[in-house]
C-alpha cells in the first residue's frame, strides 16, 4: 500500500441520495442466480432461506461470500450462531424450491430428501452445485451482515441456472 493511500482519511459515513426502493429497483437490473442456503442452528433446527447475494471471494484460500438482511428473522441465527452451512446453487428446474425457501409460515424443509453432512448442515439434492463451507467471518456492513465461509466441499451437477432479474426468475436462452 503506498504512503499516500495509508493518509488518506476514512470516508464519512452517510445517507444514501437515494431511496431504498429505488436503489433496489437500481440494483435488480444486475441478473443474480439464486441459491438456498441452509445451516442448523444450536437448538438443532433446520434452517434454510433463498438468496441471491453469493459471490466468489477467494481462489486461496476458497472463501465465498453472501449477505443477509439485518431485518431478516433469520439473522441472528445465521450470523451468531451457524459455524458450517451450505449453498445450493439452482437450477432452472428448482423455481418452486426457491419459492419454498422464501415462505415464512411453513416448515421450508417439508416434503423434501434431506441429508445431513457430518457437521449437521442439511444437504439438498439436484441443485447444479453445492458448496459446504465453514464460518470463517460475519462482516457487519450497513442493513446487511456479509457471511464469509470457507469452502470445505463441492458437489456439482450439469443443468442450467435459475436466473433472477428485476424481480422476475428466467433462464439463458441460446443466442445463436
């Protein structure tokens, strides 16, 4: 790092120019696959939620990212509590598992094969990948907190993705 960028002082932290639903509508036009992610908690309950907010963090060591809402009723549990987890990156065949994982009256769990992995993580099957991934930090970073997991295990399997843009899941369609 140079001498000039070690002076230079913090930014200020202050209020968006915009609101939040246009800066939401803003940020939808960035198409995002859509993942579940799913941990156990310490009193031994499933837990499972869609995201769309994973990204790739580090070849070396492999690290992920993905971020979970403060408001979510889920957060805690996630952020506090969770020491391994996995994501389940889907395919375009897994529309209604995605919608099942957003639903908040229901056991999201219902109805499925589940499989735990060695450190209790629920495992879903016939999702293109999944990443099993160790707690390695929880970021506080504005509404948000940024999970960082070490990846510990992949599993992939051919399909296409489940895709999110502006509000609406679609798929590739061949160009040529």
């Amino acid at each position: 790092m140079s001498a000039q960028a070690a002076a230079l002082p913090a930014p200020e932290t202050q209020e968006s120019p915009f609101d939040a639903r246009r800066l939401r509508d803003a940020f939808g036009h960035f198409a995002t696959g859509v993942a579940i992610v799913t941990a156990r908690g310490s009193d031994d309950q499933r837990l499972g939620m869609t995201i769309n907010s994973l990204a790739s963090l580090s070849l070396q060591p492999a690290l992920l990212l993905w971020s979970i809402a403060c408001s979510s009723r889920s957060h805690d549990r996630f952020a506090g509590e969770v020491g391994h987890f996995a994501i389940h990156v889907l395919g375009e065949h897994q529309r209604a598992l995605s919608r099942q994982f957003q639903q908040s009256a229901q056991d999201r769990f219902a109805g499925l094969a589940v499989v735990d992995n060695a450190h209790g993580v629920p495992l879903l099957s016939g999702c293109l990948v999944r990443f099993e991934c160790a707690t390695e930090r929880i970021v506080p970073a504005g509404d948000h907190s940024i999970v960082i997991g070490r990846v510990q295990h992949i599993q992939e399997h051919p399909g296409e993705p489940l895709l999110f843009h502006r509000g609406r899941f679609g798929h590739f369609q061949d160009a040529s």
